[in-house]
C-alpha cells in the first residue's frame, strides 16, 4: 500500500511516544493515543482506523454524533473487512453544555471534561434511567487562567469527593490543558500540578483503585506530559495539519 501523509505523519507521533518514553523509563503500552478527528476529512479517519487506531476523539457533541455515525456507516458497509472491524472509543475531549449529555451518552467511552458537579449531576441523572454509567475525567485548570474550564486545583478534591458520590458514573481520572506558549517550564509546570494532585487523590483515598488515567499532552506538547506522566494524550494535528 502507498505511505499517504497521514500514515507517515501518525507513525512519526508513535516513534516520537517511543522515543520519549525511553528517555523517560516508561513504556509505550502504558500509553493510550487518542487521534482527535475534528479537523480530519472522513477518509483521513477510514485511514487512521485501518491503520489500528480505535481511539478516537473530537471537542464538540454534533461533531462527535455526525462523525461517530459516519464511523459506523462504513464500518457496515465492510462487514468482511477485519481492519474495520474493531469497536471504535468515542472520547470527548472538550466542553461538554448539560443540554448536550444525553446526546452524547450512547456513544461516549469517555468523557474528559467535567469540571462542575452540576455538569457531574445531569450526566449521572441521564446515566441512570439509560442503564449507562459512563467513565468521566475530572478538569482540572492547573494554569490558573480565568478564562479556561476546568475546577482550580485548590477546588478538585472536594469536587472529586462529590462525584464519588454519584452511582452512574465512574471517575477514572484527570484531565488538564497547558497554556499555548512556548515557554516549556510553564507547560511542564501544568502538567506536573496534575500529577501531583493525582498521587495527592490516590493517597489520601478520595478516589478508588480506578482512578488511573491522567489524560494530558496534545500536538504541540505531548512529550512533555509523557515526562510528566500522562496515560492518555489527545492529537490532533500533529497527524491530520
Ligand atoms: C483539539 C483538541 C486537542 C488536540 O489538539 P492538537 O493541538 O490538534 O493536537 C486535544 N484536546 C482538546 C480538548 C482539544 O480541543
């Protein structure tokens, strides 16, 4: 088969995770890729998907519905074909409006971005009566940027205490977003308040043995939060610009 773009440019991201995490002492396995779609033509996802990536993610609920329903369109229309056989993990990655949860619960795997108990609250009340309990991440804004989402460091425990509470979700984790800047010791400093505050969860038993996944890193910093211990990284455009 012909090297297309995308294969070259997702393959360099996979050395690139294999490079860091020598460097790093951790292994790829531990890992997860999620290729964030929202600017990829549909054919560009065929690709991705064929080439082993079920991990897929966009920002925005229509966009998600719209391309998760393409998604399965074409994996119908091959029903014999094994490299599109795999069951496809839908991850919203971006803000997620409480009018929008019910739409996205039927297909969602894992949702990245709750950061407000009533947020928590109407997912866990469309959860219920749908028989779902979806896996949820907690955001946490760790650049102290008014205008960001994400609960501020100082208020996630607490916040993270509260949705324990809830029966129809499960919290496996947390999410953060660096600052856009080139300055790498701010990043880094991002991703570390989010590790910390992770073990700090852990330790002190605010969470249970399930929260495992720190979701951090996208295109222009994701060696960075493999340094600083990131389970899942979200790219985009380092695969699909
Ligand atoms: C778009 C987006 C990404 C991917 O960003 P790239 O810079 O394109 O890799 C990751 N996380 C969120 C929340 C996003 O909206």
């Amino acid at each position: 088969m012909e090297t297309t773009k995308i294969t070259e440019k997702i393959r360099r991201v996979e050395g690139t995770i294999a490079e860091t995490c020598a460097r790093a002492h951790r292994e790829p396995g531990d890992i997860r890729l999620v290729v964030v779609t929202k600017s990829a033509e549909i054919e560009q996802i065929e690709e991705v998907i064929r080439l082993g990536f079920h991990h897929l993610g966009e920002n925005r609920v229509q966009q998600l519905k719209k391309v998760a329903a393409q998604v399965a369109e074409f994996q119908q229309q091959h029903p014999d074909d094994p490299t599109l056989a795999r069951e496809i993990h839908w991850h919203m990655v971006g803000h997620l409006q409480r009018n929008k949860v019910r739409l996205v619960l039927p297909v969602i795997s894992l949702i990245h971005s709750v950061d407000t108990l009533r947020l928590a609250e109407e997912i866990n009340n469309s959860a219920g009566p749908m028989g779902l309990a979806p896996r949820v991440l907690l955001q946490v804004n760790t650049s102290n940027e008014p205008q960001k989402y994400g609960v501020p460091i100082g208020a996630a425990t607490h916040l993270a205490e509260q949705i324990e509470t809830l029966p129809h979700l499960k919290l496996i984790g947390l999410m953060t977003m660096a600052p856009l800047t080139r300055n790498t010791d701010v990043i880094r400093t991002c991703f570390a308040r989010a590790r910390e505050l992770f073990y700090e969860m852990r330790g002190e038993k605010i969470v249970g043995g399930q929260f495992t996944e720190l979701s951090m890193g996208m295109s222009s910093d994701y060696e960075i939060a493999i340094e600083e211990g990131a389970t899942i990284l979200r790219i985009g455009s380092a695969i699909f610009a």
